[in-house]
C-alpha cells in the first residue's frame, strides 16, 4: 500500500533536509580541508639559513621553487634548456614504471641549475610527477646536507642534487651532481641498462662498503681500499665533503675513515690533514689531532686558522 503525506509535511520536511544536507556538506568541506593541511603543513617549507638566506627545508614541490626568491633563477632555467629530441625518443615508455627521489638545496649552484633542466626533460617526456620525491636538504652544520625529517637517510647523500631511479623499488642508478654528459643523455643510459661512470665514484663506493660490511672493516682495510679506488678521485675536496656529511650525521666511525683516506690518496694537501684533525679534535684525542695539525702546518705554513687550532690542542687537559 502506497502512504501518501499531506502537503503540510513536505513543506516542514524540506527546509530541515537542506539544513540537514548543508551541516554534512560543510562538515566534508571542512574534513577535507584539514586532512590537506596537516598532510601538507610540511610541504615547501622556506627557512632562514645562518646566511641570512631564503631556502626550501625538507619536503618540496616544484610549486615551492615557483614562489619568490627562487622562481626568477628556476623559470629561467627551466625555459632556457632545450633536451636534445633524438635523446628523449629514447626514454619514451621506459618511464612508465620509474620512481625518483631527487635530492637538492636552493642554496646550491648546481641544484639552480640542474632540476629545472631535469623537470623540464620530465616534462617533455610526459612523467608522472607524483612519482617523483623531492627534498630540500640544510647547507649548514651541525644539519648539513640534512633534511629536517631525514628523507637522506641510509641514501648516501653527499652532493646535491642527486637524482635516483628506482624501479619495482630498486636502485637503477642515479646522476650525482651534474651529469657525464647531459641530463637527457645520462637517463637515456641508464633506463635502457647502458652503464656509465658516475661522478664520486670513490665516494659512491665507499657509501656501499659502509652498507654492505661496516665501518670496521673498511678501517681495516683502509690502504688496499685506498690503493684500488684512489684513481676515482679527482680532488680531495670529494672525500672531504663526503666526510663532513658523515661527521654531522653522527657517523663518526665513517667519518674517520674517509678523512683518513683522503689524506692516503692526497698526502700533500694540508686540508686533508686539518679535517681528519678536526675530527680528532672533536673526539677529543689529543695526540692525534696534534699529529694531523702540525702536519697541516708543515704543509702550509703560513696557515692561522692551523695555529690556532695546534694551541687549542695543546690546552686541551
């Protein structure tokens, strides 16, 4: 049997239904706005560096790179490159599966420069952005080359910008810095499984030893591993920033062993010694520091921050 409600009712009805439906609708609205706040509050966040500088911390989006300051060198060097086409029809369809973590500093030359060049390429290959992480990591110590939530962690992070390929979730490989040839280049060789020699080779190798076999036994190993990778070195100041990474991520047994290695491979450059001293100095070993400034010295010596540093070691108790 059919229940037919007089006029009356649906006139009572009506107004509490659309008040009803309106409650519900602003209650969705306002959920879905405070899910996207909290999960993107971290999102492109700019700090104030000890420069005194604008720069992206942590989780970011190319949207962050297109707010002021950093859109005037982004977009100009997003529209100035111009990916070889012959070189991109080799990476098409082999981006279908690929991730990427992109790791950079807006306070960076080399970041300026190179990920608006790799967005732009992404771009004319048609990549699915979401597919791709990037963070922002700190310049300064005692935070360098970190980003506040740790994304570079266990990654071997120790120039920017690095760009990894991952695919079913491994590592393909990655473009360290600036690439060999190009960045179009350097993709098209690596997502067609074409080897290549990545830049800080030595470094790169010296991460995966870590990984794979520990500290201790790369220090007790440290002159063969030394005499086998040394030609992958192209100048100390790759070990050594590498080594300062290690040194503000609490690394310090890592730490130790790449300035001692630098100062293996580089025996001449007083900087090797100074930042193996440094680290000494920190830990407090006093015989060792002394031994790594006064060679310091002897290699410079006219140099004030090393004097310094031999009297500091020497009123240490």
């Amino acid at each position: 049997m059919t229940t037919y409600f007089p006029t009356s009712f649906w006139k009572q009805i009506f107004p509490l239904a659309a008040l009803f439906m309106g409650v519900c609708l602003t209650s969705c609205n306002t959920s879905k706005s405070l899910v996207q706040t909290s999960t993107n509050s971290n999102l492109n966040k700019v700090i104030i560096d000890k420069k005194e500088k604008s720069q992206l911390s942590g989780l970011s989006t190319r949207a962050g790179m297109l707010e002021a300051p950093f859109s005037e060198w982004y977009q100009s060097n997003y529209d100035a490159y111009e990916p070889k086409p012959e070189v991109l029809k080799l990476c098409k369809g082999k981006l279908k599966d690929i991730e990427i973590k992109a790791f950079m500093g807006t306070w960076c030359g080399d970041s300026r420069l190179a990920v608006p060049q790799f967005y732009k390429t992404l771009d004319l290959l048609k990549f699915d952005e979401s597919k791709l992480t990037l963070v922002n990591l700190d310049r300064s110590s005692p935070n360098y080359k970190q980003s506040p939530t740790h994304e570079e962690r266990g990654m071997n992070i120790h120039r920017v910008p690095t760009f990894i390929f991952y695919k079913d979730g491994k590592e393909l490989g990655r473009i360290v810095e600036s690439p060999v040839t190009d960045l179009e280049t350097d993709m098209a060789q690596l997502l067609n499984g074409i080897p290549t020699r990545a830049r800080y080779g030595l470094a790169n190798k010296l991460g995966e030893l870590f990984a794979e076999k520990g500290a201790e036994y790369v220090e007790e190993n440290l002159l063969p591993i030394a005499r086998k990778y040394s030609r992958e070195a192209r100048r100390s100041s790759e070990l050594n920033t590498y080594g300062y990474v290690l040194k503000d991520a609490n690394k310090l047994d890592e730490a130790r062993c790449v300035f001692r290695m630098n100062t293996m491979i580089f025996p001449e450059d007083a900087n090797t010694h100074d930042s193996l001293g440094e680290l000494y100095f920190e830990l407090e070993n006093k015989e060792k520091a002394l031994l790594c400034y006064e060679k310091a010295l002897e290699l410079k010596p006219k140099d004030e921050h090393v004097q310094e540093m031999i009297e500091k070691v020497n009123a240490m108790p």
